[in-house]
C-alpha cells in the first residue's frame, strides 16, 4: 500500500521514548577514533553509539531532535537538541560524523539535505560513519509504502532500506574508504535476517 501521509517524525520519536524508555539497550562498536578529534553523531537518540565510544580519546557531541531521547542518553558526551537536516553548528567544525541509523528514518528529500550538512561541518578530510539497514534486510517491504524501498509502520516511522549505491550518490564528492553488507547474527524474531550497509567515507 502506498500512502502520501507521513506523521511529523520529531513527535512519533518523542512518544517512542516517553513508552518505552530507552529503546535500544547495551554498547554499539565504534570505528577507531584518535586523540583529539571532534566527532558528532547524528540522531543519537538514547546514546547507545555514544555509549560504544565511552573510553575513546576523542570530544563527543550527540544530536538529536526528540527531547526525550535525549533524556535518556548517559551523562559525558555533550548533547544538543536540533536537526540533522539543519545541523546548529558553523562550518568546518568536526573531523567526523557518525550516521547510525538515521538517514534510514527520513523521507527522500530529508536525506538529501541532511547529507549536504554533514558535509558542511565536516573538516576537510573528515569522515563519515554511515551505517543503516540493507535492502536484503527481512524487514523491507513491511509497512505502507511512501517511496522507494521507503515505508511507515508503528506509531508512523519511517524506514528506509538502501542499496549500496546509494551512499555514494548521498555523498558525490567524498571517497569510499570502506563499505559492507553485514548480515546480524540474531534472526529477526526467528523468521529471517537484518542486514546493514556500513560504510567510511572521506570528503
């Protein structure tokens, strides 16, 4: 089914977390991050990434538009409430961004713009963490759908399922360090596999 409504997502994500507390539980792996650097991950919602990269050298920011997200993420890392699509810092400000299932919940137009302010604050030469579900993922295809590989289920979420091509034309002027199709351990309530695109990039 193909449906034109998408509910504004900042309100389902608040009702999300006001229901259910912290959503997703225990530590995320991290890429490697050096002394130092200046790292922002986008949609960080209760701070389980964050949570991975506790013991990292590196100054973490995270973001996020729901509030209540934000209320449940640890104490350490700095917090911002704000958009991914209209990112609140100037240019040229981190040598990373880490983009962990985020993109996946937007609308097509959402992931252009945000792709674009990654971009912006990036240093040059800085890099991002992309990673989000596959197309080989059990779960494409539930839901109504409102674009390609594209669907709201529960409470009005959006998920998208990309290809891996895909994450080169988000990201035209940046190098592809690393991309994969990681199949999860864990069947997806024993009735078939989740499967990720990750990915580094350098702009």
């Amino acid at each position: 089914m193909r449906s034109n409504t998408v509910p504004e997502q900042r309100q389902v994500w608040d009702e999300e977390y006001s229901s259910k507390g912290r959503l997703w539980r225990g530590a995320s792996s991290v890429p490697h991050t050096s002394h130092g650097l200046k790292v922002l991950e986008l949609g960080c919602g209760n701070g389980k990434t964050l949570i991975g990269a506790a013991d990292s050298a590196a100054s973490l920011v995270g973001l996020d538009h729901s509030m209540q997200a934000l209320r449940a993420c640890p104490s350490g890392p700095d917090l911002v409430l704000g958009d991914a699509a209209h990112i609140p810092f100037r240019d040229d400000v981190f040598d990373m961004v880490w983009c962990v299932h985020v993109l996946g919940h937007m609308t097509y137009d959402l992931r252009l713009s945000t792709a674009v302010e990654v971009a912006r604050v990036l240093r040059p030469g800085g890099k991002v963490w992309f990673r989000d579900f596959h197309v080989t993922d059990i779960r494409n295809g539930q839901g109504d759908q409102i674009g390609t590989s594209t669907f709201v289920r529960g409470r009005g979420l959006v998920y998208h399922y990309f290809e891996i091509d895909e994450i080169g034309d988000l990201f035209p002027e940046a190098r592809i360090l690393d991309i994969r199709v990681d199949t999860l351990k864990k069947p997806y309530h024993g009735q078939g596999q989740r499967a990720e695109v990750d990915a580094i990039l350098q702009l």
